[in-house]
C-alpha cells in the first residue's frame, strides 16, 4: 500500500522534524520526503511557524497500524494532549492517504502539501 503523511511542528522545530525523519526511515525503509517549508501558523494564535514536510512510502501493514506508528513518533518528541490548547505542536505526524483512501481531505488542498506531492512524483 502507498501511504502519504504530512509531518508538522511548530516547538524545537529542527530537532523534532529531525527525530521524524529518523524514526520514519527506520520504520519504513525508502521512505521519500519532500523539501521541509516553513509556513506561518494556520488558525493558531502563537505566531510560532511550522515546518512541514511531506512523505511518501509503501508498507504491507494497514492504515490502524500505520496511526499507532506516528502517534508513537509524536509522543517520542514529547506532544501531550494538553499543549494543544496552548497551541505548542512538538510533532505532528498526519496519515493523509492510503492508495486511494484520503483520509484528510482538506488537509490535502493546502499549498505546502500540494507543493510537497508535486517534489515526490
């Protein structure tokens, strides 16, 4: 299966994206990511920006399994439930599509992620 994510963070920016591609590459050998692009925050209030990053790889194992991944990475970079109000995002790793299953549809319309597809092509 063809998996695309989006990987985000707008707190140790650097070190967390840094500590999501190792993981990812560990997990999912010839994984490609697309160039990492600083945006402003989108509905945050905390002028912090993000980086945002793109990825794509094939893995055998389904979508459910595939979640628990990324989540683990995400705890790994420290993000607790609580900091969301606070609008800190250490990590945020999104499961975008699978084959031709979107499961983040509007997310897949943003620019950064347009233009991040159109690197991995």
């Amino acid at each position: 299966m063809d998996y695309t994510i989006s990987i985000g963070s707008n707190e140790q920016r650097r070190e967390n994206i840094e500590l999501a591609r190792r993981r990812l590459t560990e997990l999912f050998p010839g994984i490609r990511f697309s160039e990492e692009e600083e945006t402003e925050p989108l509905f945050f209030h905390r002028p912090n920006l993000f980086s945002n990053q793109v990825a794509r790889f094939v893995s055998d194992n389904p979508a459910e399994e595939i979640t628990v991944c990324l989540k683990t990475i995400e705890r790994e970079a420290g993000r607790k439930p609580e900091e969301k109000e606070r609008e800190i995002v250490r990590l945020d790793i999104d499961l975008l599509s699978c084959d031709e299953t979107v499961y983040k549809p509007k997310e897949l319309k943003r620019g950064y992620i347009l233009r991040g597809l159109k690197q991995l092509l």
